[in-house]
C-alpha cells in the first residue's frame, strides 16, 4: 500500500542486530591515548580509561606522565629521553590482551604498566611473561597476581586485597560489631577481597550474614540492599569500587541504612568520596596512598606538581601507584645500566624505594619471593568535608606498614618460576 | 521472606519505572521515525550534565525545569542537521550513526567534565526514607515516580488529543499516507524527536539525583530501555510501560534469590519472548516487519 518512501520499514532483525551492537557498545574502545617521540626507551601503559574505572585509570596515567617528565628532566633512561605509550583497555580483557600485544610487538616497548582491573592486569601479565617485559601492575588488587600466577617479570605496586583486609578487619571488628555482611563486586577483585575479610572475621570470631554478589557497572543497589537490611547484620561492608561504589554508598545512604547498620568497607579512594555528596562521605576505610602528610618528604613537592597537571586537584592513590611504577623503571635500570627485563627484575627483589618516590613514612620495597611492594595502609574515616581543605576528605588514624599487612610470601602461594 | 518478596516487588516497580521514562523517548523515535537511536543514553547524560552545570545557579527545580528542553533543544539540532538525511535510507545508517554519537557524547562529556564522577544534591527533604521498615522507599523515589507517571499521563494525553500526538500515531501507522494528507513529515518527526529527547534529559535528571553522575552513566541504563521495549512489543507504548515495569520486577525478584543474575534475567527475559512471542507481549503483529 505505501512506497515507504518515508518510512523504510525496520525488521526485527535489525532490531535484534542493533540490540547486540548495543552490547559490543559497552565493551568497545572508543579512543587510543597515544604519545608518540622519536626516542627508543618506550614504556606501555595499559589501563581502562573508559567504563567504571575511567578516573583512577585516568590518574595513573596521569602520575606516570608526571613521571616521565621527571625522568626526562633528569636524563631519562641510561641518558636516552623516555616516552609513554597509552593504550584503553575498556575495561574488557580481551582488549586490553590485545592492546598490551600491540604495545609489545608493534610499538616495541620496554616496560609494561597496568591495569586497573584486576582481571585484565592478570592476562595482560600472561602476555608480558611471554614476551619476557618487566610489568608493573599499578592498580590491580587480587592476590594471585603476586600469589599462585606470580611471575618472575610482575611486580606490583598497589596492594594486595589480602593486605586491605588485615589493614582494616581488625579495626571494624573492634569498633563496628561481628556480623558482617557483603555487598561485592563479582570478578578476581571483589572475590578474592570478599575471601580476605571473611578469613580475618573467622579469625576473630565473626560470622557473615550473607553476601550480595553484584554485576560490575551495576547502576540500583536497592535489590541487594533491600536483602542485606533484611539479614539484620552489624556492619554493612562494600567492596565494590569505582563508580559502583559511588552508587552503592549514595543509595545506602539515601536509604538511611547508615543510621540503622555501620557501613564501612576496605579499600576506598578520593576519586570516590570526592564524587559523593557530603551526607554519603561515610565510614571506616583503608586508602593506599594519602595526599596530606605533614612533614613526610617530597610529598608537599608531589602534590604541588600534580596540582599544575590536575586542574589544581590534588594527587589521589592512584596518581601515586603511576608514578611509583614509572619511576621504579627508571631507577632500576639506572641503576643496573641495563634495559635487560631478567637483569633488572633479579635487581628490584628487595628494591627499596628511595624518599621522594615512596612518599609515606614506613620502609617502602618490592619483596623477594612474590614481587609485591610492601607499602603502607591509611587507615582512617571518611570525612563528610575537609577542613583545611576542600579535597581533605579522608581522616587518617594510623598508618600501617605493608609488611605488617601482608602475609608471608610462604602463604601466598607464590613459586616465582625465572626464565633458564 | 514473604515481606522481602513483597520489598523487591515494590522495589522493582520504583526501578521499572524509571526504565519506562528512558523506554518511552526511545520507542517514541524509533515507533515513527525507525531509527533505533542508540545516543538516547547520551542524551541522559547530556540532561544530567546540564542539571549539574545550572544548579548552583537556578537549584534543583529550576534544573528540573530547564535541563529537560535544553537536551531537547540539542536533540532537535542533532536529528535537524545528522539523522534527517538518513531517514530515506536503510535504518542501519541511523542505527550506526547514533551509535557513533553515543561515543562522542561519552567522550566529549569526559572531555568537558573529566572522568571523576559529579556530585549531586538533592533536597534534603527528599533525601529521607519514608520509615526505618519502609527505608527503601526515600520522598526522591517516590518522587521519581510521580513525575513518570505525570511525564507518562502528559504524553498519553498528548498523543491522544492534540493534533500533534494524532499526527505522530497516524505516522505509525503509514506515515507515506500521513505525508500525501499534505502535513509536514519532516517537521513531525522533528517534534517527536524532541519529545522523546525531552524525556531522556528529564531521566538525566533524575538520575543524576540519585545514582553518580558520570560520563558512562547512560550506557548501563540504556540496555534495560530497549529491552522493555522488546519485551512490551515494538510499536506500542502501553507495551513499552509494561515492559519497563515488568523487568524492573524480574530484576528485583532475582536479586532475592540469586543476586548475580538479577541483571541477566532481563536479557533471559527477552530471550523467552522473542522465542515464544515474537511481537512482543503488546506489540501488533506485522507492526516491524
């Protein structure tokens, strides 16, 4: 009857096609971050730039670029200028697989940082054993990557979820109640996170009342905390991270559930409390890193310098762990007066970080035996706002050492296998 | 157990209709225009970034207000300058430019905003539950809710008695015929995009009130939209209401007793219908095809 010279009719078909389109959608890679220079020490850099993730990832790169500068102010890499090559894992590992590959075989880089994600630094890490490229994990928590699949060329800077836990488990328990339940995020990190505190609960005589597993980039919490209020427990622990933390502690908190149960978790992170309104900038916490410690060295130095390249934000955690894993290359290497990822990975067992990159006050190193950086936690209570200053929303009670809070290499399960 | 069944159920209408504000501006586009406009995520964002930019200045209501025909203004010069010279052609095109420009709003929005979530205050009086047992159901949801049910109420009201809704429900139908009756098609379809723009920048706003307004915010929201609208049955906005309200249960159902899946049951959901009944529970038959 018509020509449908207006109206070209849509099959389902097409529908259905654009509907799965639509999926592709939210695990595509829209851009490629890329800096490109004529000099031969290259270092990759692999995070999530895009998805829930896309701030802290944003701030790592944004301290290893601090870095680099740095390095290349000074002379670079065995006097050779330093370049950074960025490339957006989409927080999706096959992805990032394939951009830590490309980095590798067709950009010929040196030293591999990333990711934040804890499953993709885990594969990217498989990669980067294969190719024999000294890797620094910056921002991926779970504990196998320097457990049970450590490797002799991965080394990591933030730490473990097993140390998060005991950093902070004991303070909840004695402060907040024994009944713990969990709202966790189900992937490596929320897992093995989720295993950590329950271990330490056990430990001390607590019981779980139940644990919401919930999808990464879940958007309504309410389902998952309709249940827990239900199962009546002392303390509400939320494990998730990024944006779903944001979520998460926004609606508990519209739901005047921090009034009836403590909430309080492990790892939180400025880019989150700083995305909350006030009235949700609750709780007991750990951070990794702190940008206000009076009198500690080259921390006054650091924040001023990633305040010129951050809007005149100050440096969070994550800003630190890329910083901290750009400028270990540079010093090993300088060091060893080798680029040689075997030379230089036997060099960094038991590394310590000199002041003005450690940046906290507790003895700072990468460990023999799983290649984990023992560095502090900030134990403290989120504050609704800072005092002093506007982006001080983190009230820091203790600082405790990482080989206080990591367990022994021993009981990591981690067997470094080197390369004959 | 009973009372948290109940909980979720009551729960998983508030969430469901949320997804019918986003479900009813894309079926609106896509029900005259055929274009399955993959940017309306983007343009959630566009309404909630907006918000966020003029409170400090005009509050909370006033954004209320002023964010939702701004995003339509930008929808209006969107479909006027790219979508309008894809109508005559095949909707793939329309489907992949408005898949590229979900991209570009996302990363433009980052650009501007940078990547670190915004926060957004809401009055405090809304910021409260209604009762210690009742405590999911805060004065922002119920809120919420009413301005869904009163967006909804306008827009039955609108497509049934002016002559514009009568306009775009005949273009449904057989928008050549509409076109030789001598009205303005394109114009037609301008307004009715503007209209369905319209309610994806008033559900930025809501949600920016109630969830983190970020750049990704639109992506996690928009997949539900479109599937009530396969569920309810394309080309039928009762079904598109329906469908909405219908996956916000199962999910919230779900939640309760395998709490992983609560966000894979809409697409099983789907899956089942599309199996079983192909047009959807509302949808006519013939009506896509």
């Amino acid at each position: 009857m018509t020509s449908h010279i207006f109206n070209p009719k849509l099959d389902r078909r097409t529908l259905i096609k654009g509907a799965a389109a639509l999926g592709a959608f939210q695990m595509a890679s829209p851009f490629i971050i890329q800096a490109r220079g004529e000099t031969p020490i290259r270092m990759g850099m692999v995070d999530p730039l895009t998805g829930v993730y896309a701030a802290p990832a944003g701030n790592e790169v944004m301290g290893a670029k601090l870095a680099v500068a740095q390095m290349n102010a000074k002379g670079g890499i065995l006097g050779r200028q330093v370049e950074l090559l960025v490339e957006d894992s989409a927080n999706d590992v096959g992805t990032g697989v394939q951009k830590a590959r490309k980095l590798i075989e067709r950009d010929q880089v040196n030293f591999m940082i990333g990711d934040v994600n804890s499953g993709i630094a885990a594969a990217i890490a498989q990669v980067t054993a294969e190719k024999k490229i000294l890797h620094i994990v910056s921002g991926g928590h779970t504990d196998s990557i320097t457990g049970k699949d450590c490797k002799w060329n991965v080394f990591r800077v933030c730490n473990t979820t097993r140390m998060e836990a005991n950093s902070v488990s004991g303070v909840l328990f004695t402060k907040y109640g024994k009944k713990w339940h969990f709202i966790t995020p189900d992937y490596a990190f929320g897992h093995t996170l989720y295993d950590a505190c329950t271990d330490d609960l056990k430990k001390l005589g607590g019981s779980v009342t139940g644990n919401e597993l919930t999808p990464l980039g879940t958007t309504d919490y309410s389902a998952y905390l309709i249940k827990a209020r239900a199962a009546n427990p002392d303390v509400l622990i939320l494990l998730v991270q990024g944006s779903d933390m944001i979520n998460c502690l926004k609606q508990v908190v519209q739901f005047g559930l921090h009034k009836q149960i403590h909430v309080a978790g492990t790892q939180q992170e400025l880019e989150s409390l700083a995305s909350l309104p006030p009235e949700a900038r609750i709780g007991v916490w750990m951070f990794e890193w702190y940008w206000k410690q009076p009198g500690i060295a080259g921390v006054e130095k650091f924040v001023a310098d990633i305040r010129k390249v951050n809007n005149g934000n100050v440096p969070t955690a994550r800003h630190w762990f890329g910083y901290t894993s750009a400028m270990t290359f540079a010093l090993i290497a300088n060091q060893e007066k080798t680029t040689d990822a075997v030379k230089l990975a036997a060099a960094l067992e038991n590394f310590e970080l000199p002041d003005d990159v450690k940046l906290q006050p507790n003895k700072v190193y990468y460990r023999k035996g799983d290649h984990q950086l023992m560095t502090s936690a900030f134990v403290g209570e989120a504050q609704s706002k800072g005092k002093d200053d506007a982006e001080d929303l983190f009230r820091v009670d203790e600082i405790v050492a990482g080989d206080k809070t990591a367990p022994a290499v021993s009981e990591t399960g981690c067997n470094v296998q080197w390369p004959s | 157990m009973w009372q948290l069944l109940l909980f979720n159920v009551t729960n998983g209408l508030i969430i469901g209709a949320f997804y019918v504000l986003m479900a009813l501006g894309l079926s609106l586009i896509l029900n005259l225009s055929n274009v399955i406009n993959f940017a309306h995520g983007g343009f959630l964002v566009i309404g909630g970034y907006i918000a966020y930019t003029i409170t400090p200045y005009i509050g909370f209501w006033g954004a209320l207000l002023l964010a939702p025909p701004l995003t339509a203004i930008i929808g209006l010069a969107v479909e006027r300058v790219l979508i309008r010279p894809l109508y005559g052609r095949d909707p793939l095109y329309s489907l992949l430019l408005t898949f590229g420009l979900a991209f570009m709003i996302e990363d433009g929005t980052r650009f501007i905003f940078g990547p670190q979530g915004k926060p957004v205050t809401i009055p405090a009086f809304l910021a409260q539950p209604l009762s210690n047992e009742l405590f999911f159901i805060t004065g922002y949801r119920l809120f919420m809710v009413a301005v869904v049910v009163i967006a909804v109420a306008l827009l039955f009201l609108l497509l049934r008695y002016t002559r514009l809704g009568i306009r775009i429900r005949a273009g449904t139908l057989d928008l050549d015929t509409v076109a030789a009756l001598g009205i303005n098609v394109q114009m037609l379809r301008s307004l009715n995009f503007a209209v369905g723009i319209f309610l994806a920048g008033l559900s930025g706003v809501l949600a920016a009130g109630q969830l983190g307004l970020e750049p990704t915010m639109g992506t996690g929201l928009l997949m539900p939209s479109f599937i009530a609208i396969i569920v309810g049955g394309i080309g039928s906005l009762p079904g598109t209401l329906a469908g909405g309200l219908l996956i916000g249960v199962a999910s919230g159902l779900t939640a309760v007793f395998f709490p992983a899946a609560s966000e894979a049951v809409i697409y099983v959901m789907m899956a089942v219908v599309l199996l079983l009944r192909p047009r959807g529970l509302f949808g006519e038959e013939g009506m896509m095809s």
